[in-house]
C-alpha cells in the first residue's frame, strides 16, 4: 500500500487516488479508508417522501387528552404548599437538608463520570447491576410468600419515615 502511495504521489497521474466526486482541484488523498460521499441535502429528497416520513412520525407520538383528567389549579397547589411550609417548625433545617440532597446529587454525579471514564470499569458495574437485579427478582418478586414479605417491608418503612409507628 506504501509503495502505491509513493508510486501515485511521484508519477505524474494523480487519477488512481482522486476522488469519485469530479471536483475542479485533483487533490492526493493518502489514506487507507475509502472515500465516502457526501450526504445529500435534505431538499434534494422528493416532498412526498419528506411528507409520508413526517406523517408516520408524527402519528406514533400522537397523544389524547381526555377531559376526565382535573385541571391543577395553580392557586389552590400554592396555597397547599404556603400551609405546609407555614406548618414547618425548623425551616432551617428543611433548607439545609434541600441543600445536602442537592450537593450530594452534583457530587454523585462527580463519581459517576469518574467511574464512567475507567475503560473498564463501566462494563463491570453493568454487570453488577445486573446481577443484583436477579438476585432481587429471586429473592423477592418470583415467589408469592416473598412478594408478601417485601410488601410487608415497604409498609413498616412507611410507617417508620411517617413517624407512626
């Protein structure tokens, strides 16, 4: 390959390595990978064609409002939430705990990245995840008896964050 890139960039015929696309400069291209075209302009396509794709597109996304839906009312969400916030004894404490959750997000985030640039590291934690999701799926959602326990479970955690048990 070396030797026909020499032989092509000495000779006086440059046509062996011109490109497919007539172009009106020869230039040498001194690559091993194929020329590819370029793409073609959208406007080149019939309008027809651009108008059944747009079509077909549009239809799948296609959602349907239905009146039994009730409309929030903005007035009434923020007199809501002024009488929660009114009800707070330690609004300090809620600010400050809002924050944490946000900074422990961003630093999460830090870590993920981190971890995401190891090369392979990523495939290993995707292996993890997978694992850890069969062994739940084992352990708690295939059998009715274990469906029942994590039920069970997640109602005394309820119970124990709401502060009534």
């Amino acid at each position: 390959m070396a030797a026909t890139v020499y032989a092509a960039a000495t000779s006086s015929s440059v046509t062996a390595l011109s490109p497919r696309v007539p172009t009106s400069t020869a230039t040498v291209r001194c690559s091993a990978l194929p020329y590819l075209r370029p793409r073609l302009p959208s406007h080149s396509f019939p309008s027809s064609i651009k108008q059944v794709s747009d079509a077909r597109r549009s239809s799948s996304f296609l959602i349907r409002a239905t009146e039994e839906s009730s409309p929030v009312d903005a007035s009434e969400l923020f007199t809501d939430l002024k009488e929660k916030w009114d009800a707070v004894e330690n609004k300090s404490t809620v600010i400050l705990y809002g924050g944490g959750a946000i900074v422990a997000v961003w630093l999460s985030s830090i870590v993920v990245s981190a971890i995401n640039s190891v090369p392979l590291l990523p495939k290993i934690m995707e292996l993890v995840g997978l694992g850890y999701t069969g062994w739940f799926v084992y352990r708690y959602l295939l059998f009715k008896s274990s469906r029942k326990e994590l039920a069970s479970d997640i109602e005394a955690l309820k119970k124990k964050i709401a502060g009534t048990e």
